[in-house]
C-alpha cells in the first residue's frame, strides 16, 4: 500500500475531472484525499493514521479516475480528509464531524463546537455539494438526466472480523442501476458481491440521498474491498472489471429519467418537502 505523510493542503476542496456531459453518468468520490487543509495542522495524530482507513477510501480515487477515463465521464473528488469533515454526511448529521473513527479519539475534533462545524461545513462540504448540483445542471442541460455513482471503498477487516465481499452495492429505493449491476456481477463465479453490504445504503442526507433519491436521478453507491485496489495497478484492473457491467446498467432507458422513488430512510412528507425546495 502506498503511504501518505501527514501533509496540509492549500486547493480547493473539490477536483473536477472532466468528461462529456453528454455521457449519461457522473462519478463522485466523496472520500478520495487523506489530506488536511492549511490551518488544521494534523487533528492532533500521528502520521499513520492518515494512511488508514479511518482518513480516506484507500483506492477509490484511483478506480475512480480509470473509470472515468474508461468511460469517458466526468468525475468529481474531495480534496481533503473525512476526518475533517464527510462530505458523504447529511448537514445535520451528528457523525458529519466524528469525535471517534474506528476506535481511534481523533484529539482535534474531540471539543469541537457548533460554530467549528459550520466553519467546515461552509468551507469544506457546502464547495462539494454545490459542485455536485452544478455539473448535474450541466449535464441535464448538454443531455440525457445522468446516473449518478459514487465510488468507495471498505476495509477489509472491521472491529476483528474479516468482510467476505470484494464488492458491494448499496441503494435505497431505486434500483435502476444496482439490479443490472449485481446481476451483472453474479456472472462472474470467483467474485463475492455484497447487496446492501457491508452497508446499508438508505441513508437520509448522503450525496446518493440528496443529488439522487431527491432529483430523481438513477443512482448507486459502489464499495471495493481496500485491499484489493490499494495499490494504482489493481485500483485500474478493478476498473476495467467494473466498466462492463457498469456500462450494461447504464444502457437501461429508465436509467436516464427523472423518476421518483420512494426512500427508506426518509418519510414520503419529507421527500416531497425536500423536492419542493429543489424545485
């Protein structure tokens, strides 16, 4: 595995890259940096910290770049830590600045107080999800409404025992893009494929949650095990082991229309409420 030196970083908080609007899909990595911005020194840990799990998606920014490529898709990434704050966290939520991460007390988040987290909140996460809102406007306006997946990875051992998935698929309601996809996967007999795991995938506030489930748009969250794209060359086998059936999800005509679905994480009154103000 590559390793990270406890490093501040300067850029702004979203990496754009660029791809045609026109394609029908936009790539997200909400957890692509294990970086800090200027100001935020090292939260009080050590160096090794940031090359774990608890930083960043170890990989999932260089499946993410591949697939973008191999696609020919835009793709937007984070620049900087989820130990600062997620970007994969609704605004309100009480982990959108965790205090603890795996076990580990993270000393500069552990006193934090409302006013530090909307400092971050505006700084760092609103950048992002504007960002998302701004290409998806583009895209609608260029072509087809555009699916949406979002790119992570997981960690092969949790709290002592080992994950069996090398793949997982997490979606809540609207199964456009995760059906196809799992069935997909199915063919493949030496590939352990998770359905909703090792996550559940209905999650009120989340980029899948807000830029998706509330605009109508198809859309799935896609885990690698960490292990096995740690290292750039198998991040870009992973990707072109996942354009195929990535791409036979995205010819289905239902996966580029608007169509609401309903969530499991959020009543029928507070979809509508949300989608009224979107619209």
């Amino acid at each position: 595995m590559r390793q990270f030196a406890t490093k501040t970083m300067s850029e702004a908080p979203v990496t754009s890259i660029e791809g045609d609007l026109g394609c029908g899909v936009l790539l997200l990595c909400d957890h692509a940096c294990p970086g800090l911005p200027q100001g935020y020194g090292d939260l009080g840990l050590s160096p090794d910290h940031f090359t774990r799990h608890i930083a960043y998606d170890i990989g999932a920014a260089d499946l993410t770049r591949r697939l973008a490529a191999l696609l020919g898709a835009p793709a937007l990434m984070t620049t900087y830590s989820r130990l600062l704050i997620d970007p994969n966290r609704g605004a309100d939520d009480p982990t959108l600045v965790m205090r603890i991460s795996d076990r580990a007390i993270i000393p500069g988040n552990a006193r934090i107080d409302e006013a530090e987290i909307e400092v971050r909140r505006r700084r760092f996460w609103q950048p992002y999800r504007d960002a998302i809102d701004a290409k998806i406007d583009a895209m609608l306006r260029t072509g087809p409404p555009p699916a949406l997946v979002s790119i992570h990875s997981f960690t092969p051992i949790w709290r002592g025992r080992s994950r069996p998935w090398h793949i997982g698929v997490l979606w809540d309601c609207d199964d456009r893009l995760a059906r196809p996809f799992l069935e997909a996967l199915a063919l493949e007999p030496d590939l352990v494929a998770g359905d909703n795991e090792p996550y559940d995938g209905a999650l009120q506030g989340d980029t899948m949650f807000d830029h998706g489930t509330v605009r109508g748009l198809a859309h799935m969250l896609v885990e690698v095990r960490q292990d096995l794209i740690a290292e750039k060359a198998d991040a870009e086998s992973w990707a072109a082991r996942l354009e195929g059936p990535l791409r036979l999800s995205l010819e289905r005509p239902d996966a580029h229309v608007i169509k609401h679905y309903p969530s499991r994480a959020a009543s029928a009154a507070e979809l509508r409420s949300l989608r009224e103000i979107r619209s």
